[in-house]
C-alpha cells in the first residue's frame, strides 16, 4: 500500500511540474507564437493533409492522393481462437452465468482475445495513420465524442476516465488539456480531411464537462465546426452536467444553450440522498432542493430536450430486503416528477469500479426486479421504450438519446473520440486514447504536443470482432437492425449468425419487427446477458465460457425456458463462517454493507431463496401467475406470459 502511494504521489507530482512549466513557458512566448513550434513543423513534414475523400460511405477506400490510402485495405485476418464455433446453449448459459460481465462493454478480456490485432505503435506512426485512414478516410459522414475528464469527486461506481479529482479541480490543467483537446482534433483533421465529412452526431461528455468554464466548452464547438461539414440546426448536441452545478451556475447553463447546444443530461443516479453520501457523490446530490433549482435553471436556459440519468443494481440494505423500504422506485418517481423528456436507466456495471467486490450481492433476479418496475412505473408515466432498449421518453417518435448516440447505436455510424481514455470505432478498427488505463494527463498531453496522435491502443479488427462489437453497442437499444448490419458487413444477420437467430426465435428471446429490426421481447431483456454473449467473437465466447464461479441456478436456464419458467432464480447461498463475517465488518462498505453487518448471509442468499415451483398451466401462464419472490419479503414478482411467446413482464405488486 505504501508502495502504490508512493507512485501515485509521484504521478500527481511529475504531471503538475509539467502542467506549470508549460504554462510559464506560455507566458514568456509572444501570444502569437505557438509552443515548441520547431516540433511542430517536423511533426506536420510527416503528416501530410489528406485533401481527396472517396465517394462510397461504406465500403473500402478506393484510390486517393493520400499518402496513407491503401486500395486493399479490409478487415484483419482473424486469429485460430476466432475462427472457432460453438454450441449456442452453452454461450446462452455461461452469458447467463456471468451476467454481471456480459453486457454492452465490449471487448471481454481484450489482453487475451483483442491483443492480436494491435496495431504496432512506430515512432513515425505510419502503420497508425494507414490504418486509421483505411478505416475513417472513405466516410461521408461520422460521429464524434469529446471527453472532458474532470470530476468534484470520483463516484464508488464509476467506470469511466477521470483524472485525480485534485488535479482536475485547478483551472491550469483545464487550460493544458483543452490545448491539447484541440491538437488532437486538428490531427484528425488534416489526416482525415474532416472538413469535407458531415458531422451527424456530437457529444461532450466525461467526467463532468460543466466543470470547465464554459470559454472551454465554446472553443470546442467552434473548433468542430471549423473541422466538419455540420449545421447546427440539423444537428442536437448534448453535454452533462450534474444538479449541484446546474443549481448553483444557471449562467452557465444559459450559455451552453447560446452556443448551439440543444440537449443536455443530468446525472441524477439517485434521489436517496443517504445512499448518494455513500457512493461518493454528495457534491452532485446535495438535497431535493438542487434538483428542482437545477430543472429550473435548465428550463430557463431554453432546453426542451433534457434527459435525467438514474443507477440501479447496488446492493440492497437489510430495509430494502425486509420489504421495509424502496428507494428505487422513489427514485424513478422522483424523476418523472422533475418533468424531463427523457429518462435513462443504467444498470451498475461492477468491473473496474470501486464497488467491484461488491458484485456478488447482487443476483440477476434483484437486476430484473428492478428494471421491471422502473418500466412499470416509467410507462404510467407516459414514458416508453423499446423492449430492452435503457432510454425512455414521453416525446413521440424521439428516441430520447442524442443524435450522436442514436446513430452510433441503431445505425452503427463510426465515430471518433477525442480526449483523455476516449473511445472510437468503425466498422474495421476499435481504438482507446492514452489515459484508459492510467487515468493521469501527461502521456496524452505530451503526445498531442507533438503532433502525434494520443493512441493507447488501435485494433484493426477482423470481421467477426467488429461484429461483435456493433451487436454489443446495438443491445444498448435492446436489438440490430438489420439493414444497418448488411451495410456495414456486407452479409445479412441471418447468414452470419442463423443458429443464433433462430434460438432466440424459438424461445421468444427476440422477434423481427415491421421496421426490420431483430427485437428483444421482455423475456429477452430479462435474459439480457445470455441474448447478448451469442453475437460475441469466437474467442471472448470462449473466454467466457471457460470463466469459473458466476451465479448458479436453481434451474438450468434453458431447461427454464422450455417448461415456462423463470430462468434466473438464484441457488440459495451457503452460511458464511464466523471468520469470514467478521472479516467483512473490517472491509470499506457502502450503506449496505453497513446495513448487513450482522447479517449471516450475503444479499444474493437473502434476496434469492425461494421455494421450487411446480411448471405453469397455460392458464395460469395467462392469468399472470404471483410467484413469491423472498421468505422474508412481502413483495411479490408477476411473470405474465402470453400465449403468443412465453415473455416476461416482471413488475412489483405491493
């Protein structure tokens, strides 16, 4: 432990002696003179303009003046682990098992099933820049992310790239980053010849953007629109805030709303205030009272598309599992009663996070519990969704996400991330910016000083992995469509996965709609982690299913879903020893853990023991049969099941 402060002080020490020496460096410059300017003219002697830009949207780039066109470019031969195949029910049971790692992050493992496709990172960056341009340079039109990794303070839950909140709180480093910011984007830029590409989706996201003043915020906007073909009028661009900073600076929000933003989300997570200490996030929620502040600020801003952000699937306190409390469900009510157009519901994802030991708590019948009754709750509402997908609106034909999101999810338009850790994608490569890993500046400043391209990693994929990939993404929506997916791949979803489709088929998984998309029914979505695993690559399918422990069963699942009954009950968990109690007193807790001190077993055994189940009549099926959920609890668990497919409806009676 002393070791890891160590290092970590040094970190933080040796990207502040960096951060202020560039700055006095800036100082002593003439305002026009831009920094290192010789690195800078090297650095462009080697990274030419691409000024020609092909005509087809999709397909591989023909000929072009570029330097960096290659006329064979294609998907990467594919690796022995991803060229075999595998029997559908056994991926369908270990997705089931390991639910709580299947799901729309995607690659799985990537050191063991990703790492034979990286691109090698060469001092000039030739291979790097063939590739991106192989996979970027033909689009006619794209997406485009930018990621602002500044936070008050890092959330328990949070998975994503966020600076040590005591270097992101100092202006200066707000300063050296969005510099940086906007290098990297003028690489792209010149590699790319963006300016003849239309931008149709833009998000600022983090992080909390509204952290950085909003000077910040406006040069980007203005720096996209310099580098792209786009028309704001046509275009909702979003950006994040949270209630303290909405509250307590309207005049900030007033001013996104002046630059052309015309969507923002606010991260609300949840209105226990209690449970929101102990995640860590008391500088966001700091009462009832900065809700409703920043909701009105936010409408006087002018927004008329506003989305409200909420986490379920933490670890239930001994209220909530003695049916005393539900806080949950005050939530999603607390909410709807804020008036936004949108919701969005995200279910906790535990990897990388400092809550991950904390996973087991949590069964997959509390998850679908929960996401159950949010739905009920959110349709009396007048908000809907499609079966599976994680955003409700109550504004006819929206989607409730942003275009960017919207078209990167249902359309699989490719889209390039820009910032600290950022993500980008397109139907060849997948690619993460330094920082991912190491969460800390330097690297990626440095490297944006020098006119090279921050690129931790870049995957130039065969073409089941970008399946894979764009499948995982789709499942956001809780379906693929599939004119999208012959567009991009050139081959129809049936043909690529005709064992798949017809096992989700049969047993009522998923259906085909009128508007040619392959849709979860609400079994499905309550299968959400099974579904999804059988469109993975051969080898994460692989890793997956060779993965011990995960959650047992009472009944194995398919078995479940032949007879009619519920697939995902949970084996009643064995007695901890004394030891091991007293040794999880010790550990750092959230309010659960708190709560269940005394507890003699965890929350999946609390929560999960039931008592076995004669198989379903049809006419019970069809009446909406009570099965008891809990020994302990009052509440109890409605399965309706039609005649037409045996689908799921899971909501809670009082």
């Amino acid at each position: 432990t002393r070791t890891r402060t160590r290092t970590r002080t040094r970190t933080r020490t040796r990207t502040r002696t960096h951060i202020a020496f560039k700055m006095f460096l800036q100082r002593l410059l003439k305002p026009t003179q831009p920094l290192f300017t010789q690195t800078r003219i090297l650095a462009k002697s080697f990274s030419s303009p691409a000024r020609s830009l092909a005509s087809n949207s999709n397909a591989s780039s023909p000929t072009s003046s570029s330097p960096y066109a290659r006329d064979d470019f294609t998907w990467a031969a594919p690796t022995e682990a991803d060229q075999q195949s595998y029997p559908v029910e056994e991926v369908f049971r270990s997705g089931m098992r390991h639910h709580h790692l299947c799901n729309t992050a995607f690659p799985i493992a990537h050191q063991k099933t990703t790492r034979p496709y990286r691109v090698k990172r060469l001092r000039d960056q030739q291979a790097l820049k063939e590739t991106l341009y192989g996979a970027f340079g033909h689009l006619k039109e794209m997406g485009l992310y930018a990621h602002v990794p500044f936070c008050q303070n890092i959330c328990q839950f949070c998975e994503y790239t966020v600076v040590d909140p005591k270097v992101g709180r100092e202006r200066d480093t707000h300063t050296v980053y969005f510099d940086a910011l906007m290098d990297e984007l003028k690489m792209y830029r010149e590699l790319l010849d963006t300016k003849r590409k239309r931008l149709v989706g833009f998000d600022i996201g983090g992080g909390t953007p509204s952290m950085a003043d909003n000077s910040h915020i406006e040069r980007v906007m203005r720096e996209v629109e310099q580098s792209f073909d786009v028309d704001w009028n046509n275009l909702e661009v979003s950006i994040e805030t949270t209630p303290k900073i909405a509250a307590a600076n309207p005049e900030k929000i007033a001013g996104y709303y002046r630059m052309g933003i015309r969507r923002i989300s606010m991260g609300v997570q949840t209105t226990d205030f209690r449970q929101a200490i102990e995640l860590n996030r008391a500088d966001a929620n700091q009462g009832a009272d900065y809700l409703q502040r920043a909701v009105d600020n936010v409408r006087a801003a002018g927004f008329d598309s506003f989305n409200l952000d909420l986490m379920y699937g933490f670890p239930l306190s001994a209220r909530e599992r003695e049916g005393r409390a539900n806080p949950w469900a005050r939530t999603v009510q607390d909410a709807i009663d804020l008036g936004p157009e949108h919701i969005t519901l995200y279910r906790m994802r535990y990897k990388g996070t400092k809550m991950a030991h904390l996973s087991g708590r949590v069964d997959l019948e509390q998850v679908n519990r929960q996401e159950g009754e949010a739905r009920s709750i959110l349709s009396a509402g007048g908000f809907h969704g499609w079966p599976g997908k994680n955003t409700y609106s109550r504004v006819e034909g929206n989607s409730g996400c942003s275009d960017y999101l919207d078209l990167r999810v249902r359309r699989a338009v490719p889209y390039v991330g820009i910032g600290l850790g950022a993500q980008s994608f397109s139907h060849h490569t997948l690619q993460y910016n330094l920082g991912a890993v190491t969460k800390g500046l330097e690297q990626y400043v440095r490297s944006c000083e020098l006119g090279r391209f921050p690129i931790q990693d870049l995957y130039h994929l065969p073409r089941d992995t970008a399946i894979a990939k764009m499948c995982s993404v789709s499942f956001y929506y809780g379906g693929i469509c599939l004119q999208s997916f012959k567009d991009a791949f050139g081959i129809s979803l049936h043909e690529r996965f005709p064992a798949e489709v017809e096992f989700v088929k049969r047993h009522g998984l998923m259906e085909e709609t009128n508007d040619q998309r392959l849709q979860m029914t609400m079994l499905g979505k309550q299968c959400f982690s099974g579904v999804v695993s059988l469109f993975y690559s051969p080898s994460v399918k692989e890793h997956v299913m060779q993965l011990a422990g995960g959650e047992q069963f009472v009944e194995d699942p398919i078995s479940a879903l032949q007879a009619g009954r519920v697939p995902f009950r949970a084996q009643p968990r064995a007695e901890q020893p004394s030891s091991a109690r007293r040794r999880r007193r010790r550990m750092p807790s959230t309010s659960a853990d708190a709560a269940s001190t005394t507890s003699t077993t965890s929350t999946a055994s609390t929560t999960s023991t039931t008592t076995a189940e004669a198989p379903l009549s049809q006419a019970a099926l069809d009446a909406g049969v009570k099965i008891p959920r809990t020994r302990s609890s009052s509440q109890e668990l409605v399965f309706n099941l039609p005649n037409s497919a045996p689908t799921v409806s899971a909501a809670i009676q009082p």
